[in-house]
C-alpha cells in the first residue's frame, strides 16, 4: 500500500508528548483507513505471518507482549518496503482452559456440568465465550499491533472446524489415525488424558520404599516412589546377565497384599547397578514399565479409576484416593515386615498438570493417536534440505532431537468442549468417520465418539486452516506458506513441530517448497528479570505490560521489549529500562519538536551535496550507513542489535551533535541555514521511518507534522542514498567532537558550571584543520572570543589526528579557589581510602590466594582507578592558585 490519498496539511505538537492522549486515536484511525487489510488479488510480493493464537481465556502477559512487538516489527516494515503484509490474529478455543473455567462458574451455583448434560453446557461455553472471551484482543489493540482484523479466527469458528474434521478424516482414511489403549498423561481433576506440554516436571520432596517380594532365598527387593502402584505389578524385571537373579529367571513371586503370583522376567532396560537390580513392573502406570510389559506380553491391568482412585484390584485398598492408597499400602506392607528401608524426604522429579496443578498420573486407557512416523521425517526433512530455515541456526539441532524421537500423538480428550472426534459407531461394530460435507449414519445404536481433540492438533493447522483450506482460497495462494514464524524456543518442540507435520501433509498438493507451513523459524527466548531469573508469581517478578504501557507509554514498553530481544535468548526487564525507553521517546520528540520549530520540514530533495558543511554531510553518510545496517540485522532477526544502532544514531550522533552544530548554522542564515533546515528535516524523515516499526505512535505523530504526509505507516521503507561517503568531512566532525568532549571533561575538572561561559583562546585549530568549526566549538564548548587583555589562566591540550589543539582558559573570577580546594581535598581523601582498602586486600595472601579470580581482578582495577583518580586531582590542586 502506498500514499495514494492528497498530502495531509502538518499535523501541530502537543507542548509535550504524553502517550495516553494520543495511542487510541492513532490506532483506530490507522484500522479504519484499512492500512493492515492484505489484498490477495494485489500484484506486490506477499509477506505473511500468523499469530500464535492466544487462549481464549488469556490476557496480555509479557511473554505476549514481547513476541507480538517482534511480529508487529517486522510486519510493518515489510509493509514499508512494498509488500502486501498480512498478519492474521486470531483465537485458541483452549478446550481444557476453558471447560475447566465454566465447569467452576456451575459448581458456584451447585450444578454439576454432568448433570446438566454435553448440549447444555457446551451453551454455557459459548455465552461465557460472547460475554468475556477476547479480552487479549482488545488489549493487542493497546500493544498497536497492525493485524488484519477482518481476518480475525477462532479454532471453534465453522471454517476452522471444517479444516479440522477434514485433516482428521484424511489422516484417519490414509491409516495415520488409529485407536489404541495406550500410556498417557492423566489429569485426575480434569479425569482426560492431556498432552505433554500441559505437562510441568517439578522437583518436590516425596518418599523411596524399598520393599520385599517373596520369602527366603527368592525374595527379591524394589524401591518406588508410589508404592500404591505396586497393586497393578504383574512383574518383577531383572537383567538377563545379572548373575544374583539368574535362577530366578522365568519363576513366579508372590505379589503382596494381592494373593497372586507374578513373573520374574529379564529385561535389558533394567540397570543392574542401580538400587537391587530388581524393578517392580506396573504397564499400566509407568511409560517404562508400558514397554516391558509390551515386550514380555504381560497383564496390564489398570488399577486407578479416571478420578485417581484405587479400583478393580480386589483388595481393601479399592476406593482410595491415590496419596490415601499410598500411605495405607505402605503401612500394610509394614505390618507385614515387608518394607525393608524409607528415604524421606526424597527429592525428584515429578510431573504436574499445567491447568489444574495436580501430579499428572500415567494411566493405560483407549485413545486416539496420531501415527507420527512418516509425519515427523517429512518435518525433519524440510529443515534438513533448507525449506525451512531455522533461526539462530544452532537451535535447529534441538528441533532434530525432538522430531527425529516422536512417539505417537495422543489427540483425544475426554472432555467436552472441543472439536468432536467425528468418529460414529454401529450397533454391529461398525466404525464411521464422517467428512465435513457428509452425514454421519441414521438409525437405531449409532452413537458419536464422546472425546474431543487435542487442542494442538487445530492450532497445528493455523497457518493454513485460518486461509481457508480445504478450499483453494486466494489467501491461501497468495500467503501459503507464510513467510516467518516468530515463536519461543520452549515451544519450538510443541506446536512448531505440529504445524510442521500437518502442513506438511495437508499442503502435500503443492511443489515440496511451496508445502511448508513458514519458510522461516524466528526463535527467541523467555523474558526474565533484570536479574535473569524466571518471572513467576511465587517469586513477585512478574510484570504487567499494561501497567507499563499505563506509565511509560506503548512505544516506551516496545522499544525495551525489541532492545532485549537477542535470537533464541532470554531477555531480561525491568521497569529502569523502561523508563529509560520513554526518555529516548522523549528526547527524539523533543528533537523533532526543535527542527519544526526551526522550520526545519523533510524536503523534496536535497541540496546539492558540494553546497554543504562537514556536518550535514557527515550526518547525511552516518544516516545511510544506519539504515544499511538496520536493515541487514533485521533480515537476520537480530532486533536487540538494530534497535541498539538506532538508539545511539538517535541519542548520540544525531540529537547530542547534530542538533547541537545545526543551532550554530541556523543561527548564521541565509543559504546554509536553508541547506540545514533540509538537512535536518531529511535525517528525521528517515530517522522516523527506521524507528516506525517498533515505535509506532510517536513516530507516526512526529512523521506526519514532519512531512504533511498520510500516515508513516504506509510510507516508504528508507534506501541508502548510495552517495560515497565523504571521509575527510567525517574526520573534522570526529575532531570536532572528541575537541569538544575533551574541554567539557577539563570544564567539569576546572569546577566551572555546565552552563557558564569562559574565555578561551583555541591554538592550533587551523594547522588540524578544523579552524571553519571555531564558532560551533566554542558554542558547544561554552567558550568566548578572548578580549584584548586576555591571559590565560590554565590550559590543556588535546592531541588529534592531524596534530595538538593547546586550549588557554581565564578562570578568574570564575572560580572560587578556596572552596574548590575544599571540595577536591574532600574527594582525595575518598580515592585514598578506596586506595587503601583495595591494597590491604591485594597485600592479604589469604585474599588472594583463595578469593575468585574474578573478585581478585575486581579489586585490581579498583585499585588502579583509585590511583588514576588520586594523580587527576593532585594535578588539578596543583595548577590552582593560592587562594
């Protein structure tokens, strides 16, 4: 989209620049003149990208925040540069999330959600849905994210749900879908299976029982963390070369507590050297344990009911919750002399729901899997052959290790808001699965499976279900695949690794490079705190990034966000760094706010470059190599990087000296004061046009007073202006510069006020080649034109590339000698005793000979700055007069 509308009258400043007045008018003006709508049928290269869809219950937290800042970034510059960009927003019905949340809301009014029925309450779903779901949307608007809002979707919407049922009928008919009684993860609280990232694996403190199978010379001795599970062994393994249990082999033992008797089997997955060499087998109830007893063809009976308690075991126990079975099992087996040694407490991992917070239970029952094989070698593949680029490259080897090792995918749940599994059973076994333009068989004993899909399993299709497949869409021919994923690094393995597996497959129509889901993979880390730990509530680290946009401002909370944001690291935040953001925000609008002021608008076109000073053109080549390297370390996501050259091109070169010098030529008028108006206006055109995409409000405010232009938004994408930089001018300015820095450092040593001005003579200055600049060095430097009956007082020289500037200063009457002898003798005695202290501990061998390196290295520096401070202040207490 280009400026297609008459050229704007300039836009006047507010005095100063306060975010709140401004953000919400700014936002809603730029969605309803339809900048972030994506036109399919328009002729310019396409840029897409999806949002990871947040849940429907969610809120903006500062992971959001954070990850959205960097798609909005690159969206709206590719937008700048000329593409047709589209980001498409949308929604996660998050099935657990969300009927854990409206099954609590019925239990406040003492309904129970089975009681009333799947119809009723999947209708109290969608009114909780109408009523409060969404509110993250609102608050993205508050981020200034530029998505498409007439794109929005939801994985429940009806074109979504047809994507669903359509890829599970596929994958189903293709025999890459099939129904199994396997080891899940269990959620007793919410009784269904859930998926391993709705796993958390926590370090808690719980108890090692060691006890005795059989009597006399066959008992055997195992140690579990659950000891009630030992109600569904139907085993005891050993290794087949462990010598100690070689006879045994192929006998039976006595289960405790159950009456029965179970084999003793070998198996090369058990660890001789660890504990007895003898482990407990429970199929039913431990991953490891599933696979031995596959191997050997045991009994897998499950002895825990969906609510996690104990059943079907035909002892006392039946009836149980699990933590009651444990502690009575383990007191039976007590009473029984059975337990032969405790560990408590006994530290190890356990996992734990993410939802519901309980200890997950590995629990053998009937679901739906994925056959995950052929799906996962084709993912694999297309990163391995560079369809896919991974970036930072070095995490693609985490993607490999997790792609290469799938199990199968457990896609069912045992819940009821969700997509329906559209599976239908006969009365004589038959078993149906109905497409989504089909109807599911009538008749007498036909029934629909009862469970859901996993979540993951629609949000794996977003990057295509949200175009319209399964029809050939213009969306989909225009934007498929899309042109970057932007992700955490902690869910590359997740839902990376499904949108993979299933664009892959459902997109399989296409040419190999035109199947996949996204042609690059952005990762980036977690945000922490300053102190890079781990923001949680327990720790009261956390962050609420609209309570930092409600202080600093959006762009404030922006800018910092992008400025921490390294590839595939962490980034640390605090509210410093923040407030640090709104300063630079306050300093470019204040710079901006001087160069209207000055008349100083962006121009058609620039003078002629031979009719410039040094510093315009210094400016003007510093302002071209800035924008060739933002834009080569945005191509490689590296947006800490770019917003870090931009921040100090903004603060350091351009508003602290640029600024500074053009006040000296626009005080001289006449032509060079016009060629800096032009100047000054060109530089903050394309200053304002780097800085857009991660500050969007203020650059749009500044952009459009600067230039009477539509809106920064669809403006131009800065090009280098590709002119050869002039060299020579860039080493006078840099002259000019450290000249200057070193009279202020020597001011600030003479003890004169920053503002005060001084007679001074500049010797020197024409044989360095910088004698034009005599009146910008003085002004900067605060230096007057020495009268006749000058005599300098104290002096200083300053050596440069081309030779020695000798700087003479009359500092009488200037300064109070008495009590700047005063306030230096007070600071030599300060840097005496940091001396002092840092050489008795350098003198002490016990210091450092068993201190850190780094604390000893430390301490050697202090001691060097502190004898640097000491000779400075010596020297100037010298070159002071008597007072």
């Amino acid at each position: 989209m280009t400026q297609t509308s008459p050229a704007a009258q300039p836009r006047e400043l507010p005095s100063t620049w306060n975010p709140a007045d401004v953000e919400a008018e700014l936002y809603q003006r730029w969605v309803d003149a339809g900048y972030f709508e994506a036109d399919p049928h328009s002729d310019r290269p396409p840029f897409s990208l999806v949002i990871p869809p947040p849940n429907v219950t969610g809120s903006l937290h500062i992971g959001h925040a954070f990850e959205h800042t960097l798609m909005d970034l690159l969206t709206r510059r590719r937008r700048m540069q000329g593409y047709e960009a589209l980001w498409l927003p949308g929604m996660d019905h998050a099935s657990i999330a969300v009927q854990a949340l409206v099954e609590r809301q019925l239990q406040d009014e003492g309904i129970d959600h089975r009681e009333l029925g799947r119809e009723k309450f999947l209708e109290r779903v969608w009114q909780w849905k109408e009523q409060h779901g969404g509110a993250i949307l609102s608050q993205m608007r508050r981020l200034g994210d530029g998505v498409d809002w007439s794109r929005e979707r939801f994985t429940m919407d009806a074109g979504l749900s047809r994507a669903v049922n359509t890829m599970f009928k596929r994958l189903y008919e293709d025999g890459l879908i099939y129904r199994a009684e396997q080891l899940v993860n269990w959620s007793p609280d919410m009784r269904t299976a859930i998926s391993d990232i709705e796993v958390e694996h926590r370090e808690v403190e719980g108890e090692l029982v060691t006890m005795r199978y059989g009597d006399g010379e066959s008992a055997l001795e195992v140690a579990t963390t659950r000891v009630e599970t030992m109600l569904g062994d139907t085993a005891v393994a050993v290794h087949p070369e462990d010598e100690r249990y070689k006879h045994l082999i192929g006998t039976e033992i006595e289960l405790p507590l159950a009456g029965r008797g179970i084999p003793i089997v070998a198996d090369e997955h058990v660890d001789p050297e660890f504990g007895s060499g003898a482990v407990k087998v429970t199929p039913a109830h431990d991953p490891n344990d599933f696979e031995i007893g596959r191997r050997h063809d045991l009994p897998m009976p499950t002895v825990m009911d969906e609510r996690g308690r104990i059943a079907d075991t035909g002892t006392r126990f039946d009836g149980m919750d699990r933590f009651e079975a444990r502690e009575a099992v383990r007191e039976a087996l007590r009473a029984e002399g059975r337990i032969v040694a405790e560990k408590r407490p006994y530290t190890h991992s356990v996992g734990h729901s993410s939802r519901s917070k309980e200890p997950i239970e590995p629990r053998l029952s009937m679901q739906w899997f994925v056959k995950v094989g052929p799906l996962a070698k084709a993912a694999g593949d297309a990163v391995r052959d560079g369809r896919v680029e991974v970036h930072p490259p070095e995490l693609a080897k985490r993607y490999f290790d997790w792609i290469d090792n799938l199990h199968d995918w457990a896609i069912s749940r045992q819940m009821w808001w969700g997509h329906r599994i559209p599976i239908w059973y006969g009365p004589n076994g038959e078993v149906v699965c109905v497409g989504p333009d089909e109807r599911p068989p009538e008749g007498e004993g036909w029934r629909q499976d009862e469970d859901v899909l996993d979540t993951w399993f629609s949000s794996g299709l977003w990057p295509f279900s949200t175009m319209g497949w399964p029809d050939d869409t213009p969306d989909l021919r225009k934007f498929y695949p899309t042109s970057v994923l932007v992700t955490g690094y902690d869910i590359l393995f997740f839902w990376v690794a499904r949108m993979m597996m299933l664009g892959l497959y459902g997109m399989s129509d296409r040419a190999p490079e035109e199947a996949v889901p996204f042609r690059r993979i952005a990762l980036h880390g977690i945000v922490r705190d300053k102190h890079g730990k781990k923001m949680s509530k327990s720790s009261g680290n956390t962050v609420d990034p609209l309570q930092w946009i409600d202080t600093y401002g959006t762009d404030a909370v922006r800018f910092t966000l992008a400025r921490g944001a390294n590839p595939g690291a962490d980034a640390p935040m605090s509210d410093e760094w923040v407030a640090g953001a709104r300063s630079f925000v306050t300093k470019l609008f204040n710079a901006t706010k001087f160069a209207l002021g000055k008349e100083a608008f962006a121009p058609e076109r620039l003078p002629a470059r031979e009719t410039l000073t040094d510093a315009d053109r210094w400016i003007l080549d510093r302002c071209d190599a800035l924008v060739t390297e933002v834009d080569e370390l945005l191509e490689d996501f590296q947006f800490a990087k770019s917003v870090e050259a931009l921040y100090h091109f903004t603060w350091d070169e351009f508003c602290d000296w640029y600024v500074e010098l053009s006040k000296v030529q626009l005080d001289e008028g006449g032509e060079r004061a016009e060629s800096t108006r032009a100047v000054l206006g060109h530089v903050l055109d394309v200053l304002l046009r780097l800085l857009h995409p991660t500050v969007p409000f203020v650059t749009e405010a500044l952009w459009t007073a600067l230039t009477g232009r539509e809106s920064v938004v669809i403006a131009e994408w800065p090009t280098p202006e590709g002119t050869p930089a002039d060299t020579a001018a860039a080493e006078r300015i840099d002259a000019v510069r450290r000249l200057v820095t070193e009279i202020r450092r020597f001011r600030a040593d003479q003890g004169l006020k920053p503002n005060q001005k001084v007679a001074a003579e500049l010797d020197g200055i024409e044989s360095v080649g910088i004698a034009e600049h005599a009146a910008a060095i003085r002004t900067l430097a605060k230096l007057t034109e020495p009268g006749t009956d000058f005599s300098a007082s104290s002096s200083m020289r300053v050596g440069l590339q081309d030779g020695e500037v000798t700087v003479g200063v009359d500092l009488s009457g200037t300064v109070d000698i008495a009590a700047e002898r005063n306030r230096l003798a007070k600071d030599l005695e300060t840097a005496e005793k940091e001396l002092a202290g840092t050489e008795q501990k350098l003198n002490n061998p016990s210091f450092t000979e068993k201190a850190p390196a780094e604390v000893v290295d430390k301490i050697r520096s202090r001691r060097e700055s502190a004898l640097a401070e000491i000779e400075r202040i010596n020297t100037r207490l010298e070159s002071l007069p008597e007072a």
